[in-house]
C-alpha cells in the first residue's frame, strides 16, 4: 500500500550405445567386477558415517543470517553440506537463508519437507507461514503460523508474521497478542517494535505507534522501515514539517507523498492536497502516485458522504 549438478547428457548417451552389445559384454563386465573389487578395495575408502552438526555451527550461520552477511552464512552452509553433515537444522538453516534474500518459493521448498519432523516441524512450520506470507498466500500462512506457535510457544518469528495476517483481517485484538508473545520472545526485537507500531497506525492511534517506532530505531536505527513509519505517523499527527525534514532532495518527493496520504486519512484535506501538489513538483516529472492520491482527495473533499467509502491509497 505504501513509496537472488546437472545431469551430462552424454552419460545417457553412452547407455544407450552399451546397450547395442551382446549379451556377453555385460555378463563379462559383472563377472569381471566381482572378481577384481576385493583385490582393488585397498584402494578405495570406506563411506564414514554422517557427520552431526554442532550447535556453535548452527549458531555462527544464525548470527550471520541475523547481521544480513548472507554471503557468510551460504558459505558455513556450504563447508557443512560438503563434509557430508546430515542434520535437520541445515535445511532449515538453507530456508532461513532463502528468506533473507526473498527468495520465498525456494525457502517454502526447504521448510514443507521438513514440516513432519519430531525435532525441527515447528520451525519448519514457522519458516513455510513466514514464506506463504510473504508469497500473499495468506489463508496457509496462518494456518502455518498457528500450528508453530501451537507446537513451540516461543518462536517469536512465527508470532510476530501472524502479527501482520491478523493485522490483514483487522482483528486487532488477536494482533495484539501475538506482538505481545513476539516482543517477549524476542527481547523487544526492532522489527517486532516497527511491526506492532505498523498495526497501531493501521488503527489510526499515531501517537502510540510513534513510540514503537522511536524505540525501533533506539535498538536498529538503520531500520527504514520504522523511520518511515515514523515519518507517517507524526504525518497523521499533524506535524507535517517533522514528518516531511531532513531528507535528501531524490527522496523529498516520496516523503511528501506519504505525508499528504497520513494527512487524508487524519482528514485534513486542504493539507493532503498542498502535500500531493508539492510532491509532484518535487518530483519534476509525472508522478502517478501522488497524481491519483491528489484526485481521491478531491473526491473525499467533494462528497459529505464519503465516510465508509473504500479507497485506494498509494504511498511509498
């Protein structure tokens, strides 16, 4: 709403062409394998058996997902997959990598074979919610969500997504409480603090979601997100010179866009249409955006009626 081993086709060739022989080539081949395999073995090594995976190793890839050195986390992800380490925990950790970098099918692929597993199913289960979610799928996402949070109450990820769908349906209530288990799960994470203060301005209480998202940017303030959000909500709250300063002139145009959308749904339309009108000047080209916002306006401004009426506000 608001402005990431193929198969040599020669090898089939080749058994196609072995398959013309007779008859006596293969059965010489499978007599002379087993007598020669015994006096050769010395050459070859013996299979060793699967190498676990230690938590400091599932640890290391965690922290880099967390601090976004995706590039560090494939490559402990690779050195783990070539010595031949087989444990659960990988695909998940290969799905959560997949979900950093937004590639949400490949990481749904990684969490769905996993969803049965007695050690990692609710961690897979939060991994597939958090993709369908991210994929707008979601009727699964939550039913997803709901069966991680049913199956380990503290995976704060799972929560704080079925944050955002029962934000998508306006159940604020049951919002609400899921932010409540993810911010305690998560020590108060930023995005848990920017994701609550989203759902506060979603239910026009700006003053309470400024709070969320300044103690958002406290603990991450590289979070653009949050500073957005905050920028919208001091917009709602009227304070248009706060909600619109301080920013570069390529991005003055957007800002001023989205404070004319906060300024609409405060209802102050004379405000919204100067914002939409000095975004498009700012812009000093045509800006779609702002153009068809600017035209909503006039209708809400023209209609004592419009109370209730659904439109579609464009913002970035």
């Amino acid at each position: 709403m608001f402005e990431s081993p193929k198969f040599n086709a020669k090898g089939t060739k080749m058994v196609r062409n072995l398959s013309r022989l007779s008859l006596i080539g293969p059965v010489l081949t499978i007599v002379m394998c087993l007598v020669s395999v015994p006096a050769w073995a010395w050459l070859f090594d013996t299979p060793s058996a699967p190498k676990s995976v230690s938590d400091q190793s599932v640890s290391d890839v965690q922290q880099a997902i967390g601090e976004e050195r995706y590039v560090d986390a494939g490559n402990l992800l690779n050195h783990l997959l070539a010595a031949g380490a087989q444990d659960p925990r990988i695909a998940i950790l290969v799905g959560d990598l997949n979900l950093a970098r937004s590639n949400y099918s490949e990481a749904l692929s990684s969490f769905t074979t996993l969803e049965g597993d007695t050690t990692v199913g609710a961690q897979a289960f939060q991994g597939a919610g958090i993709a369908l979610s991210c994929l707008g799928r979601s009727n699964e996402a939550r039913v997803a969500l709901e069966k991680a949070v049913a199956g380990d109450p503290s995976l704060w990820r799972a929560w704080n997504a079925l944050g955002t769908e029962y934000d998508k349906q306006r159940d604020w209530g049951r919002a609400q409480a899921a932010y409540d288990h993810a911010l305690a799960g998560s020590n108060a994470a930023a995005i848990v603090l920017n994701n609550r203060g989203f759902s506060l301005l979603l239910q026009k209480r700006p003053e309470e979601a400024s709070t969320d998202f300044v103690q958002a940017l406290q603990k991450k303030p590289d979070l653009a997100s949050a500073r957005t959000n905050l920028r919208l909500a001091l917009a709602m709250r009227g304070d248009y010179s706060h909600a619109i300063a301080g920013e570069s002139v390529d991005g003055q145009a957007a800002l001023l866009n989205n404070a004319g959308v906060a300024a609409m749904v405060h209802g102050d339309y004379s405000q919204a249409e100067k914002l939409f009108g000095q975004a498009i000047q700012a812009k000093g080209e045509y800006y779609a955006r702002a153009e068809g916002n600017l035209q909503i306006t006039h209708a809400l401004e023209a209609q004592s009626s419009a109370t209730g009426t659904a439109h579609n506000l464009t913002v970035e």
